[in-house]
C-alpha cells in the first residue's frame, strides 16, 4: 500500500482540485468520491480476481502437457507479485475515478447553473451506472490476463524441459508492438515458448494480448517433476 505520506499528498491535491467547484460540488464530491476504505476495498478484490486467474493458467498449463492431476500452489513470491500490482491498480482506479467524478460535476453545473444537490445526485447516479458497466469489465479483463501472463511465464520458466510453441490472442491490435507480434506470427508461424515467456505482455496500458501456447507433452512418469507453483 502506499505510504501514509503519499495518501495524505494525494489527498492534498485532491482538496487543491476542488477550488474550482462551488460550495455545492464540494459537498456533493466529498460525498460520492472515492476514499481509503474504498482503495483497501478494491485492492483486495484485484488480488481474489488475479489470485484464481493465475492458479487457473497453471492448471491449464498443466493439462496442455497432459499432466491434468497437477495441483497449482501460488507461492509467496507470486503472491507479492500479485498483491503490489492490485495495490497500484486500487490506487490508480481510485485517482481515476474521482479525477472524473470532479469533472462530471463541472460539466453538470456549467450545463445545469441552478442545481441543487439532489439533481446532483440524481445525474451521478445515472452517471455511476454508465461508467461501471463497462468499467468493471475492463479492469477485471486486464487483472486476470496480467496474472495469466505471470502463471504462463512462470510455468515455463521453472518447467523450461518442456518445449513447445504459442500463438498471441487476440488477434486484432490497436498499438505497434502488438501489432509486430501479430504480424510476425502471420508471416512465420508461431514462435516457440520460450520468445514467448521472454516476451510476456501486457505490452502497455490495457493490453488485451496474451499467448496460447502449444507445448511438447511431458515425457511419461515425468509429471511429478512438474514446478506447479512452488
């Protein structure tokens, strides 16, 4: 989590932001913003989403070498992994949300001059609900592929006997590494495991990409030897 220090710096700006809003915005704001409890709130759903995800590709892993009965086990390392990225997200989905809560409210009394609190609340509602509802999908999607990209790096790392290949999904674009990636694989086929695993996205903010790997099976007798987390 961040600092006390860094919180209350954060809040600061926040309470310098709102000179901007008159008296009924401020007390409108400071209602419905975001707070700590909220942060703490968030972060730990991220890290319950990204937690099973990561555990999920394991055993996908897994079974892609035909070793089903594998059990995943997310060690200690791969937890702080997991939590330090849920930590940053909260935070930053925090910012993010009051940041545009402020602007909402400028643009609804620039637009409504005489509105009282009430119609404030009753536009933010409205508001809230179209936001969330895509929103949450979006931050749910980008957490659970950021910890399948971690299990799918991982898995081959520690099993680096087995080899194989992988193809990147989707298969639409919208920035050039991605896009070079794709066009790569188009052009040579798909590359083996380990350019993948060296090459783990997310490759920038909201990256949707991750690999579907196509791996050797494990040698008969040999799935004990599998590394399944720790």
């Amino acid at each position: 989590m961040k600092s006390s220090s860094s919180l209350a710096s954060t809040g600061g700006r926040a309470e310098e932001a709102l000179s901007d809003l008159s008296l009924v915005e401020r007390l409108v704001y400071r209602a419905l913003r975001l707070g700590l409890a909220r942060q703490i709130a968030i972060r730990y759903t991220l890290f319950n989403i990204r937690r099973r995800a990561y555990l999920d590709e394991l055993q996908i892993q897994a079974r892609r070498v035909g070793c089903p009965n594998r059990r995943a086990r997310l060690s200690l390392a791969a937890a702080q992994v997991l939590d330090r990225a849920s930590q940053t997200d909260a935070l930053n989905i925090v910012n993010t949300y009051n940041a545009d809560l402020q602007r909402a409210i400028q643009s609804y009394g620039r637009r409504n001059p005489n509105a009282r609190m009430r119609h404030y609340l009753s536009f933010l509602r409205a508001w809230t609900e179209a936001r969330l509802s895509w929103k949450i999908r979006q931050i749910q999607a980008v957490a659970g592929n950021s910890a399948r990209s971690l299990a799918f790096s991982e898995f081959y790392t520690n099993n680096s006997w087995i080899g194989g290949v992988a193809i990147m999904m989707p298969l639409t674009a919208v920035c050039p590494v991605c896009q070079g990636w794709l066009d790569r694989i188009v052009t040579y086929g798909p590359v083996p495991i380990a350019i993948a695993v060296a090459n783990s996205p997310p490759y920038h903010t909201n990256c949707p990409h991750y690999w579907i790997s196509y791996p050797n099976r494990a040698p008969t007798g040999q799935c004990s030897r599998l590394w399944m987390g720790r």
